[in-house]
C-alpha cells in the first residue's frame, strides 16, 4: 500500500495559522506533537471528511518569516461551495489570484502559502 498522509507548511505563528484555516477552510486540529524541549511543535489539520491531513510546524527558535521561493506550489481544495467560500475569502482579504476564465481562485495564508480553491463539477 501507498497513500498519502500529510503535507507540511512551516508556520511562523502558529496561533495566526490556526485561526487563519479554522476560519477560511474550517480545517481543525486532529493531532498535535511536541518536543519535550519544546523546540518544535506539530498540529495535523484535518478536514472531517477525507483522512488527508495538513501538517503545520512551529520551531520556537524562528523569527524571520520563511523564504518560499517562487512559490510555484499550492495545495487545492475542491469544495461544492465555492460561491460561499469566495465571499468569505473576499471579506478576509485573503484572495490573492483568481483566474476567473479557469474558475479558480487562490488565496494566501499568513505565511505566504498559496491555496487552491476549485469548484467541484458535478
């Protein structure tokens, strides 16, 4: 067997993070690690609806936020909402490309991760 299990953004706040996707995705906090140290921690967001989980890091030692490159990814989420979820993302300010000819959107978290909004077609 092979699946997929999670993927990871590394979070400078990781309070703002956790508003930020209970908010605008209503993503919620299945599992959580911690170092002993306290040097790191690892909250697993999950949807409620498929197994897949995002992981957000927080290292307590990091202050400059994180250099994403190019930023030439994203993760994407289909959603039978989309006209529900473009108003709330609209009244957020977190809409930072829409490409209406696609029918997508993108919206940017408080790191500068990119997220995918596309409409599921029937």
């Amino acid at each position: 067997m092979l699946r997929f299990a999670h993927f990871n953004f590394n979070v400078l706040d990781l309070d703002r993070s956790l508003k930020f996707y209970a908010e605008a995705l209503e993503l919620a906090p299945v599992r959580t690690k911690e170092a002993g140290d306290g040097s790191f921690k690892l909250v697993y967001l999950g949807d409620g609806e498929t197994g897949f989980e995002l992981e957000l890091t927080w290292l307590k030692d990091r202050a400059e936020p994180y250099d994403l490159g190019e930023c030439e990814f994203h993760l994407a989420f289909v959603t039978d909402r989309y006209d529900e979820l473009h108003k709330r993302h609209e009244a957020m300010g977190c809409i930072c490309f829409e490409n209406t000819a696609m029918g997508i959107y993108f919206i940017e978290d408080p790191d500068g991760y990119w997220i995918e909004i596309i409409p599921s077609r029937g």
